[in-house]
C-alpha cells in the first residue's frame, strides 16, 4: 500500500482520481477520523470495502461531493434542509434516496435510505473535483477500534489497500448520525 501526503495528491490529482474511477479503494482524511473510500457508483469497488471490513449487512455512507448532488439525489424536506446547509461538518445525515441510481446498491443495500456527509475538512474538496460520491467508512473491521494513525491500521486492512492519504494522527470520533426520514430528527452519537 502506498501512503501518500495531501500535497502528493494535489500534485499528482488526475493519477490519483483515475485509480479511483477504476476500482481503487483507499484510506482517506476527515474532519472526525479516517476513513476507508472507493468511488460509491463502482460495485466492484465497494465489494472489494464490504470484504475487507468483514461488514455484509449494514450500510455504507457516501462524502457527498456537493450540496447541490444531495438536493438533487435525496429527499430533503423542510426541515432536514436545515441539517444540509449546516455541512460541512461533523455529521452524517441519513435522508431517503430519491435516484436510487446515484450509488451503487452495495452501498446502501438496496435500501431507500443513504447517509451523506461533507466533512469540514479539505478531502471534502478532492471529493467535490472527482465529482462523484465517495463511500467512507472508517477505518477498521467491524466491531474492532478505528484507525487514528497509521500505526494502529489493522495489518489485514493495508494488506488490501491500494493508496493512504496520510495527514498524522487523528484525535476525533466517528461523526453525529441523523437521522432525517420523517419529520421528527433522531440524532445518534457515536
């Protein structure tokens, strides 16, 4: 696996944004921790994540690569538009998916719902240039402790990544879960 700095992909962005387009999978930055990517539209890909973390039956949540792209594929009422313009940040909004086309099925399993996310931190801006939703999932196999360096990245995990994004150790927790799918707002902390 290669680990490479945020000025390594700036400097080499479309070597970088093609592996990800063809089945690339990942470790990558957020403003909370890190975070296991791929690009969310490829099947392949998102199997190649489901394998890894040993995660068969919940579902994946996506960086968004804009607000407009979450307008445009979820149902945002009223009152979830409020959680929307308050990204990026540390949350992961769970809306129902109104293009059940704008990710694979892998991702979400073939529900109706789908997390989104925007974290306030610049892989935020990568995502928004490649232009395609990211999945992000941290860093870990399911149930285990997640990845805050890469010190402590599970052996069997790098084994099967293709690249790192490396920025030093991180300090945060898995982002806020809410839940927008009525009117009423159910937020998880993690």
């Amino acid at each position: 696996m290669e680990v490479i700095t945020r000025q390594e992909l700036a400097l080499r962005k479309e070597e970088y944004f093609e592996k990800i387009l063809n089945g690339s999978v990942f470790i990558h930055p957020t403003d909370t921790i890190y975070g296991i990517g791929c690009d969310a539209t490829n099947t392949n890909a998102v199997r190649r994540i489901r394998a890894i973390k040993q995660r068969i039956s919940m579902p994946f949540s996506v960086i968004a690569p804009s607000k407009k792209w979450i307008y445009d594929n979820c149902i945002v009422s009223r009152s979830s538009a409020k959680w929307v313009e308050k990204l990026p940040g540390p949350y992961t909004l769970v809306l129902r998916l109104a293009n059940p086309d704008a990710v694979s099925k892998e991702v979400n399993l073939g529900l109706d719902t789908l997390g989104v996310r925007m974290p306030k931190h610049w892989f935020s801006k990568a995502v928004e240039q490649l232009g395609i939703p990211v999945v992000t999932t941290s860093a870990n196999i399911s149930g285990q402790d997640f990845m805050t360096t890469m010190d402590n990245l599970d052996s069997r995990i790098a084994a099967k990544l293709d690249f790192a994004v490396y920025e030093g150790e991180k300090r945060g927790r898995p982002s806020t879960i809410v839940k927008l799918l009525e009117e009423d707002v159910e937020i998880l902390e993690r």
